[in-house]
C-alpha cells in the first residue's frame, strides 16, 4: 500500500490495526505473518490462501449465492 497520500493520523490507525492482526490466532482468519515498511509502502505480509478471497470471487463473478458464502464461512 502507497504511503504517500496517507494522512499521519491516519498512520497510526494503521499500526493499531496492525497490532490487532498480530493477535488474533484463529483457524478461520487469515494469519498475519510480518510487515514490511518501506519510506513510500507498507507491505502487509499473509499467510497464503487458496483460490483467493472472497472478495476476488465477488470481482471475478459478480454475485456469490448465499449458499455458497455460507460453505466459504463454515
């Protein structure tokens, strides 16, 4: 993510979410691993997950069927 047209108080709302990634352990969420700071990105580092999020499925398809959502979900 470009830092350059971010706000500073804006900054430190992202290290607060940040620091709220690093603590959830659950094996439904993605697992934070490591941020990487650069002077103009931030470079969120996750653990990989396969075929995608559900957002690049909504992208790629236009609707998801609720019935589908709910078998990603369980």
């Amino acid at each position: 993510m470009s830092l350059n047209f971010i706000k500073e108080d804006r900054k430190g709302s992202l290290k607060s979410e940040i620091n709220l990634l690093k603590k959830l352990e659950h094996p439904k969420i993605v697992k934070y691993i490591d941020s990487i700071y650069t002077d103009d990105y931030l470079n969120i580092v996750l653990e990989y997950v396969e075929n995608g999020s559900l957002d690049s499925l909504i992208k790629k398809f236009g609707k998801i069927p609720e019935q589908l959502v709910i078998i990603y979900i369980q």
